[in-house]
C-alpha cells in the first residue's frame, strides 16, 4: 500500500510560452515544501516532464533525468527523499503544449470542473 503524503505542492513551469507543466508533488511536512532547496528540486522536474513527453508517472519514473542523464527520475527522487528526510514524490503532473492539436496529456483521469460558467 502507497502511504499518501501529508503535505501537497502543486508547482508550474512554462518553457518559452510553448510548453506548460502543472504538477502536484508530495513531501511530508510544510517546512520541507517551504524550503528554497526542495523549490529548486520541484522546478527541475517539471523541466524534465516539460522537455521530454512522458505517458504515465511509471514512464516518467524510468527517464534519464534532464540535468544529469546517469540517473533516472525515479533516482533523483529518492536521493531528494534522502536529502530531505522525508518521502519526496510526484502526484500527477499535466503537460500542455501549443504544437498539441489534441486535448493535452494528462497522467490521470480529467476531473469534472467545480462549476461551469458561460461563455
């Protein structure tokens, strides 16, 4: 059984105005998710998930990570876990792109919206 983390960070990046990522990671308490250094971290991967086109969390976990192509993302994260002390781990992430004619990659089920409001 997964243990869920107690502490969620959603996080964004924008590559250019060309391509967004909006990602949820986990970390066990608010001083972890506060710090300057696990920001740092959080950005990096959504670079990562922003420049390659993972399918699903798993596909996304077996990458060669962005910044150093000797590890995987599954190992950057566990060294983060180690760093922090705290189980670190990505959620769901969604990525957009404007070369996307098709409804953008989402690595879970879409949601129905809250409320719908028209045009």
């Amino acid at each position: 059984m997964i243990r869920m983390p107690c502490y969620r960070v959603l996080h964004s990046y924008v590559h250019f105005g060309r391509i967004g990522v909006l990602a949820e990671f986990g970390c066990d308490s608010d001083f972890v998710a506060k710090s300057g250094e696990f920001r740092t971290f959080i950005n990096d991967v959504t670079m990562h998930i922003a420049a390659n086109v993972a399918t699903d969390l798993e596909s996304l976990h077996a990458e060669p990570f962005l910044k150093d192509d000797s590890r995987t993302v599954r190992d950057m994260l566990d060294e983060a876990s180690r760093q922090f002390r705290e189980d670190i781990c990505v959620l769901r992430f969604v990525r957009w792109s404007v070369d996307d004619h098709e409804r953008p990659f989402e690595s879970m089920p879409p949601r129905s919206p809250a409320a719908v409001y028209p045009a």
